[in-house]
C-alpha cells in the first residue's frame, strides 16, 4: 500500500504556499480572445467546463495558465498534423516530445508511426492527452518504457481547437497531470457540408508530397445535432539521401584473414584504419521522415430529451499505416576459407602461408532495414446531462455522468533487412548466402527466404465511467460558492507481445521483450470557488485516487486569483501530483544484456567481485532486467504565479513563473538490487533457480557476480523553472486589420538526479545522451496577422535558442540558434468558398550543425524538412 502525505497536511502546506506565491508579479497566460468569444457564444447553449477545472457556469478568466489554439491558426502556419504543432509549442519543445522526425522506427526506442508531447520536459508520461475532456487509451507500445497517448491518432481535420494548460492538474484530472494537459476538443454543432482538399510539396528535387482530402457534415433537427469528419492524409518519404546531410560518424567494415583486416574491394579508396576496413555510410540509409498513410472519422451526436436532459455519443476510429527505416543492419560471421562463396582475392590472401584457414567477415547485410506499422485507435463514448434541484434549493445543479470504451492496437511487420540468424547459419555455411561484397552477390530468392517478419502486436484498452455534479453550494458575503463532486472509475489492460523468435533472440539486430499488465482504478473529487473578497477569489481542488496495483494517493490544488482593477489580474497557485506507474514499468518482459563493476579496495561493490575481479579490476556479468509490480507512484509538486494587464481592448501582456519538482522517477536501476545483494536483503545465490523468479545475484564457484535481475525502482529526481510570457496586441487601420503575437518560454534549470546516490546533473541547454535529447533555455514565437475584407495573410518565426553540443562532440562546440520562418495567404472566393497557400521555413533555413548526432544535426528540435507549402482548397455548401 502505499504510504502519502494526508490530506489535511497537504491542505496546510497548500495555504502557505499559495501566500508565498501570491507576492510574486507574475501570472500565468489566459486564453486568446477568440477563444473567450467562442466559449460566450457556446454559454448561450450549455455551461461550459474550462479545461483545468470542472467547475461550471464560473468565471474563470485568469485562474489557470491555460493557452486556446484554434484549427484556423494551425492552418495559417501551414502545420498538416498535430505532432508538428506541438513539437513547436514553447512549452513543450524539450525533452520528451517525440515525433517521426529523425527516429529509425524502434531502433532508438520509438514505435514506428507514433508521435508524443512532453509539457516542461517533464516526459511524455507526466502530460496528460485527453480529448474533449477525457482519456483515451495510450499507446500499446511504449516509449522506451514511458507510456503516451498516440497524438498521430487525433486527426487534424477534426479538431477545433486546443487546450494547453501549463499547471499541475492531478487534484482534478488525475495520474500523469503532472506537468500540465493537453485537451483536444473536436468539432461538436456543425450544420451544412464542407469539403477540403490539400496538395503539398517541397521545392526540393525531391518528391516529399502531401495530400489530404476532408469531409465534414453537420446535420441538425429541432432537438438533435450530428457532426461528421471523414479524413484522408497521405504522405511521401523524406530520406537523408534527399538532403545535404553532415554525416559525422562513418561505420566500416573489415575482413579478417590469419588475424589480419582487409578492406573489401567494395569500397574502393573509402577506407580507414590505415586502408585496413571499408568506410561504411550507414546515416544516409536513414529517413527525416517516413511514409504514412492514415485514415480518420469522427462522430459527435447530440440529442435533447426534453425536460433539460441531453443524450450525447462521441466516436474516434483512427487508421495509420505506413514505413519506417533504418541502416542494413551488420553481422559478423566467420566461413572456411575453401568455401565456394569466398572471393579470389580473399582466396590469395589465405593461401599465403600454405594452408586455407577461417576467415572472419564484420559487415553488412545487403538490404536497408525496413519496418510496415498498421495501428488502429477507437473510442465510443456515451452519456447523459442534465439539471435538477438538490436539498430542497431553488437553485440548480448540472449533472453529467458517460461511459467510455476505447482500444489502441498496434502491429509492425519486420519486412526488409531483418533475417533468422539460423537460416543465416545455414545459407552461408552452404554457399548459399555470400557475406561478401555486403552480401550484394547472393541471390534475391535466397535473400527472400531468410527473411523474417517477427510480426510485433500490440493492444492497450480502457473502460471508464464518471459522474459529477456541479452547483452553487451556499453564500458568501462576496458571493456564491460553486462546487463540483465527481467520481471515476477505469479499467486498463495493455500488452506487447513481439514474435516468438525475436523474443528468443534469432532476428539479425533486433531485440525485444515483451509486457503484460492491467489493473482498475477508482478516484472521488470535489472542486470549489470561493469569492473570499470582491477581488480575491480561491478555487480550491482535492482527489483521491486508487489503483490496485500499487494503492492510493491524495493530491490537492489551490489557486488564487486577485483583481487587482479592473485591467490587471493576480494569480498564483500550488498543486501535488503523481503519475501511477505505467502497465508497460510493471509488467515488462525478460530484458537481456550486460553490465560491470569495478573491483578493488574502496569501491561501492567488491563485495561481489571475487579471485576474478580481484585480478581484472573489474566484472563483466549478465543482467536480466524486468517489470517490478512493487513500484510506488512517482509524485510532484508545482508552483504557478503571474500577471495579466489589459492595457486596451486589444493589448494583452501575461506573466508566467513556473516550478516543477518531480520526485520518486520510475527507472531501471540496477545500482538499487546490487546493494540490496550486499545488504542481504535481495538473495545472493549460485544459481539462476535458486532465485525463485526474485531480483537478486548469482554468483560463481569463485565468488565472482556472474548474473544480476534487477528491474524499475523510484529512484529519479527532476527538478526544472522557468517564465512563460505573451503580448498580444490588435489594431483596425485603412490597410486592414493587424493582430501581433509574442510568446516564448525561458527555461531557468533543469537538472535531473538518476539516482539518490548520484549528483545532481545540469541538462539546461545542451544535448545530452545517447538520444540527444534537447533541452533548449529559451524557445519563443512570433505572429503577425492580416485581414482585409477577404483576403487573409500571416507571417510567424520560431526560434530556438543555441545548446551546447552533445556527449558525444569532436569538432563543435555550440549548435547555434534557429530562426525559421513561415507564411500565408488566403482568399475567400466567394461566401461559400476559399483557397489558402502556406509555406514552411519560407527562407529554406538549414537546421544548425551539431557533431555529436551521426546525422549531423539536433533531430528532437531541428529538422531538415526545408522549405514546404501547402495548397487548400474548401468549399461549403
């Protein structure tokens, strides 16, 4: 069970903290005006609930950090999906936002065709996706081992606007909150038809075209409406050969005769290692980005029941195919040198000292590894609203109860570059398959019959129900209270099941593990507004949450919002979260590797190293690394405090200061289980057996570590601060209408302790791993926009600070800054039609050079997409 801080003390702690904040001159960002007018339009129908609080029919101008992007100003900047938008967004162009751009397809960790956001760096897992409100079912395949809704499964098309809120959400939303939420609220109330269709390209020599074609229908009676998206988008592949890609990493490959290496006459004069291996380009094989092709609808129905009660049923299916590529992967085998396969040149070598020996070939194989993804997304929701009056009040309250099913499957087809390692054995002890010349000499059926397309399928699935009741539930001197009681329940099961012979390790560079798990939760909340003076208001939240895989967890929120006149408004708030450990962190499948300790007198782990260690300095052992059902869940806490100031109508400044601290991070550790060796409280044994399925050490006859399993434990902290801030300003002059934007994000720390026992590590503005993840120190945005009768215009910049080079630099330094700019032009034809061109890096920017990445640049960040426009056409009738 696990062990939390009470209610009552977090309260307390919350009431300081909030005071503390409040003295700050600095506020969080409030939603565009456009935003505003469509939500007091919508009020006319329904109380709306804001994203970051479920309180209803409540003033919440300026009580929550939260930003409002409309479909429309997405088009403007020439985005054709979501995952590049949200790559863009200051608050989340850091560490854990992923998409295609750069990644091999599974190779680096990232399942082909999947894209995730990450608000504050904080990790794609600690970000909350919702769509209109609610869950949806992640992604059956992790990130690494993060777990993350699929935003490549939300069409574009259907989307009318997008909510981020840039705050701890957990006292209202729940698990994975931790860092703020991502709401997608789809299109709802349409009437009419409209068709869109879109032709993209770059200006490139090469073909990177885009095509997307949409339906949208809105059919409406006297008490019923239904909104329709159908959506097709189709994309070409981006591959490094395509580009003037600054490849700083050559592989090679060598021929080894009589313990001598060769260079193949391949390669020419393209050797190294003082003309002994063939320089091998493996980057170029690689693709910016891949192929896809995805299929979407969407369904929002709504139906009024009389008596001030609502029936409302939402669908999503999403269909999403396509490629992902990477090098040809290498091999290392060893053939006599009489076999018939072996070249004459190689033949000569051997026969040097009169006798035919084994020779040994590190190479390649003759096909670019190629991965086939088909991935399916569904949710069906369907629920009843309405009002009634409660203790015997004349006022009011709103009730809404839903029942969700949702389902995310996922296969990848291993089916280019990726061969059984035993047919491999056979073909080439047989003549068959020739390892020489990159095996470009063997022949394509044999080629065809070695093979393997370990499929890899996946399903994670989600049922949920909730309920909540919001009202007015008493007065104060300065007004009424509102307040919202709620509750939820949800069941998970998620698995990752990779191929028999992938898992049994016998497909040529392909490692894989499988994961299994499920569990239930259950959650009560209640959420209130205070007016505690004419200008100061406190909105108050607490929820408790329960799973049963690791127990419960209170978190509470506070927020304070002063007016202090009519133009300025104060606000400051302080949240708990947590994020529950993930299904694919609890129920991971056999992991197989490596790893060592040194041995000697005075380090942390000799007491495992025997006669061997002793002698070597250090012990090479196997590990078996595996899910952990005993994992806590990870929690956090976080500040927000700002300032909005209206100077006009139509001038706006925001202020945001913000602090997150994250603390008991899943991670695998095997630090954790080699102490616990030591300690005595993990088994220490002489066999794999004897363990009993437990973590713990093998050790041998000699007294040396020859076998650790070890798995996740709460071991990381993070801690990271910053300042969001916006201008917003608009003016009507003889030339048109203007509306100017700035909006950036400056990123003050980041640092990240792996462990309690390691150092805290400063990973602000530089890359860092072997992912090179960006963390940039400042990331900001610039818009100005036109209208003129009915023409439309917008030009925007996105910039993005320098970072320092990454782990792995041997000729640079500084990856230097990137602006890269984008505009667009619109016409309305008629009432009925339009037509809108939009390119993308308008100056054909090349991204910044960075040595550490083998291909040359920062790919979580910077692209190498170059300049590309897009063509729209829609039409109503």
């Amino acid at each position: 069970m696990n062990t939390t801080t009470s209610p009552a003390a977090k309260i307390r702690k919350s009431a300081l903290c909030s005071a503390l904040l409040l003295a700050f001159s600095t506020q969080a960002q409030q939603a565009p005006a456009t935003g505003t007018a469509e939500l007091d339009a919508e009020k006319k129908i329904e109380k709306i609930e804001v994203t970051g609080s479920r309180l209803k029919g409540v003033d919440m101008e300026g009580a929550n950090p939260l930003q409002v992007f409309t479909a429309d100003e997405l088009i403007n900047k020439g985005y054709d999906n979501v995952a590049s938008f949200l790559r863009d967004l200051p608050q989340a162009a850091s560490a854990g936002t992923f998409t295609e751009n750069g990644n091999v397809g599974g190779s680096d960790g990232t399942p082909p065709g999947a894209a995730g956001v990450s608000l504050r760096g904080l990790g794609s897992s600690s970000t909350l996706v919702l769509v209109n409100g609610r869950r949806v079912a992640v992604d059956s395949f992790s990130n690494g081992f993060d777990a993350f809704v699929n935003v490549n499964a939300i069409p574009m098309a259907a989307i009318e606007r997008i909510d981020v809120l840039t705050d701890g959400a957990a006292s209202v939303y729940g698990s994975d909150a931790i860092a703020g939420v991502i709401n997608f609220i789809l299109k709802k109330d349409y009437e009419g038809q409209e068709i869109s269709a879109m032709y993209g390209d770059d200006t490139a020599d090469s073909d990177f075209s885009r095509q997307n074609f949409t339906y949208t229908g809105g059919f409406a009676t006297e008490n019923s409406n239904t909104t329709l998206v159908l959506d097709y988008f189709k994309r070409d592949a981006l591959m490094n050969t395509d580009r003037p890609i600054d490849v700083t990493f050559l592989s090679s490959t060598r021929v080894t005769i009589d313990g001598k290496d060769y260079a193949e006459p391949w390669c020419g004069s393209a050797t190294s290692n003082g003309g002994t291996r063939c320089q091998y380009d493996y980057v170029m094989e690689r693709a910016i980005q891949p192929d896809s092709k995805n299929l979407g609808a969407t369904l929002n129905h709504i139906y009024r029941l009389g008596g001030d009660k609502e029936l409302f049923v939402e669908a999503m299916y999403q269909q999403n195919s396509g490629h992902s590529y990477d090098s040809a992967g290498s091999f290392d085998l060893r053939v006599p040198g009489t076999l018939s396969s072996v070249p004459q040149w190689a033949r000569d070598i051997d026969a040097k000292n009169g006798s035919a020996g084994t020779i040994r070939i590190r190479s390649r194989y003759p096909e670019v590894r190629m991965q086939q993804y088909d991935s399916n997304s569904y949710r069906l929701l369907a629920g009843l609203r309405g009002e009634t009056t409660l203790f015997g009040s004349s006022d009011s309250w709103r009730w809404e109860t839903a029942a969700t099913i949702g389902k995310s499957d996922n296969e990848v087809l291993h089916t280019s570059g990726y061969y059984n390692l035993d047919r491999v054995a056979a073909a080439t002890a047989s003549g068959q398959f020739n390892p020489f010349n990159l095996g470009r000499d063997t022949k394509p059926e044999v080629l065809t019959s070695l093979r393997e397309l370990a499929p890899r399928v996946g399903e994670s699935d989600v049922k949920s129900w909730d309920f909540n009741l919001s009202g007015q539930l008493g007065e104060l001197p300065a007004g009424p209270i509102s307040a919202v009681f709620g509750g939820e329940w949800r069941s998970e099961d998620i698995f990752d099941r990779p191929a028999l012979v992938a898992q049994q390790g016998l497909v040529s560079t392909l490692g894989a593990s499988d994961a299994a798990a499920d569990r239930t939760q259950y959650a009560g909340y209640a959420e209130f507004n205070l007016p505690l003076t004419e200008q100061l208001d406190a909105i108050t939240a607490l929820r408790y949450d329960h799973y049963s895989d690791f127990g419960g967890d209170t978190n509470p929120k506070i927020s304070l919002r002063y007016k202090a006149t009519d133009d300025v408004i104060l606000r400051a708030s302080w949240s708990t979260g947590f994020r529950a450990p993930s299904l694919s962190e609890l129920g991971a499948g056999t992991s197989l590797g490596s790893n060592y300790i040194d041995c000697g007198s005075g380090k942390p782990y000799n007491g495992l190293c025997g006669s061997f260690g002793a002698q070597a300095g250090e012990l090479e052992f196997d590990q078996e690394t595996l899910g952990n059902r005993g994992l806590d869940a990870e929690s956090s806490e976080a500040w927000n405090a700002g300032v909005s100031w209206n100077l006009t109508d139509d001038f706006n400044i925001t202020l945001d200061y913000w602090r997150y601290e994250h603390t008991d991070i899943v991670d695998v550790d095997a630090n954790t289980t080699l102490k616990a060796c030591l300690a005595g409280t993990a088994p220490t044994v002489t066999s794999e057996a004897a363990l009993n399925g437990a973590f713990g050490c093998v050790k041998d006859a000699g007294g040396d570590l020859v076998f650790l399993r070890t798995g996740f434990f709460n071991v990381g902290a993070q801690e990271t601060d910053g300042i969001d801030a916006k201008i917003k300003y608009g003016f009507d002059s003889s030339a048109g209408r203007f509306n100017l934007t700035l909006a950036g994000t400056r990123t003050l720390s980041y640092e990240r302790q792996l462990t309690a026992d390691d150092p805290a590590e400063d990973l602000l503005g530089k890359l860092s791993g072997a992912s090179e993840i960006a963390r940039p120190e400042f990331v900001g945005d610039a818009a100005v926009d036109w209208e003129l009768q009915d023409w439309n215009a917008s030009l925007s910049a996105h910039f993005i600070s320098s970072l320092g080079d990454g782990d792995f630099k041997f000729d640079n330094e500084t990856v230097k800054s990137w602006l890269t700019l984008n505009a667009s032009v619109g016409y309305n034809i008629t009432d009925k039609q339009d037509i809108q061109f939009a390119v993308r890096n308008l100056t054909d920017k090349e991204p910044p050079y960075a040595s550490s990445p083998t291909n040359g640049y920062a790919s979580s960040i910077h692209d190498w997409l170059g300049r590309n426009w897009t063509l729209r056409y829609t039409v109503k009738f």
